[in-house]
C-alpha cells in the first residue's frame, strides 16, 4: 500500500498548492478545485440527505465557504478532511433546520418506503428491475441511521476514507469512528436482510 499512500499524498499537496493559490483570489485555482472534488461532495450530501435534488445546492455552500475560508486555511490535516468537514457541517445544519420545520426525517421516510415495499410485494420481472430496487434499498437503510453513523459509512464506503480522516471529519477519535462503523453495519444488515427476505428471486416470477 505504500504507492497508493504516496499517491494520495502528492493529491493533498496539489490540493493544499491550489488552497493557498485561492487564497490569493486565484479564481482558475478554485475552478479546479471545485472540478476535483465537486463529484464527491455532490454524492455525499445526496447520500446523506437522501435528496439528490437539494444535493447541488448543498454542495454550492460548500464550496463558497471553502473560498472564503480560504484566507483562514491551514494545511494542518489533510485537504479532504477540512473540505468534508465543511460538508458534515453544512448537512448537519440541514438536517435540524427540517427538524425544526418539522419535516419527514429520514429515518421516518426510510420506515415509509420499507413499509411500501412489503405492502407492494414486488413481484420483479427482471434481474435489472432487482438491482435497481436494492440499491434503493442500501441508499435507503443509509438513509436511516444516525447523523454521525451514516456520515462514517458515506465516507467510508463510497469516499474510502481513512479511520483517522473520518475521525478528523467527525471530531471524535478513531475507536469511536470503528463503533460507529460497527453500530452502522449491524443496523444495515438488520434492515437489509428483511429486504432481502421479502424479495422475491427472478426465478420465482417465470
């Protein structure tokens, strides 16, 4: 692992290079910046939020506090990790804002869509139709963690952070950030199994 080490070393320190540009109120050096992480930050909050519309207004706040916060940046950890904290803030902050409106949680439209799915049956007529509906599934029981346990797996699943940067993100240390992994895969697996045992197999629908 040392090569893909040093490669994602060199990353951070274009990253950090590209910072300090934009510090300087180099526009074309946020412009690349946005390019390389917009993708990552746009599919976090959507995973975090369940909401892949509000997702690229989400990330848009991210990336205007990173250029004003830019002045302010120092490379003490890694680039990533200041951009992510950036985006757990932001989607925390949305996160009660709807609580405080006293919209759906995401917990409340996880259960919603589960219930759904049993009442329906789903007889799927295809392999196709099967996958769609269990990557539904996985974003949905995602969907229904706890803020800081969906925000440990979103990173660590799809972004494959490190513990210690995922620690950084979240602000807690790296056995709480294993916990947090751990409370999380044993809810998703819960979850998943029962979509899973009310799926019918493609063989069942000939």
């Amino acid at each position: 692992m040392p090569k893909a080490s040093s490669n994602r070393d060199a990353e951070d320190a274009f990253d950090v290079s590209l910072m300090t540009k934009v510090a300087r109120g180099d526009h074309a050096a946020f412009e690349e910046l946005v390019q390389r992480h917009r993708h990552a930050v746009v599919g976090t909050v959507a995973k975090m939020l369940a909401n892949h519309s509000e997702a690229e207004d989400i990330a848009q706040q991210v990336f205007l506090r990173l250029w004003k916060s830019a002045g302010r940046y120092k490379p003490t950890a890694k680039f990533t990790t200041f951009l992510f904290t950036i985006t757990r803030n932001l989607v925390f902050n949305e996160t009660r804002r709807k609580s405080r409106r006293g919209e759906q949680s995401l917990e409340e439209q996880a259960d919603d869509w589960h219930q759904q799915f049993q009442e329906k049956g789903h007889t799927q007529p295809d392999a196709q139709m099967l996958q769609s509906e269990l990557r539904e599934a996985v974003n949905r029981a995602i969907a229904s963690l706890p803020r800081k346990q969906r925000m440990a797996v979103v990173l660590r699943r799809y972004e494959n952070m490190p513990y210690e940067d995922i620690a950084d993100v979240l602000g807690i240390s790296v056995s709480a950030v294993k916990s947090q992994l751990f409370r999380a895969r044993t809810s998703l697996r819960q979850v998943l199994g029962q979509f899973l045992e009310s799926t019918p197999s493609p063989s069942n629908n000939n």
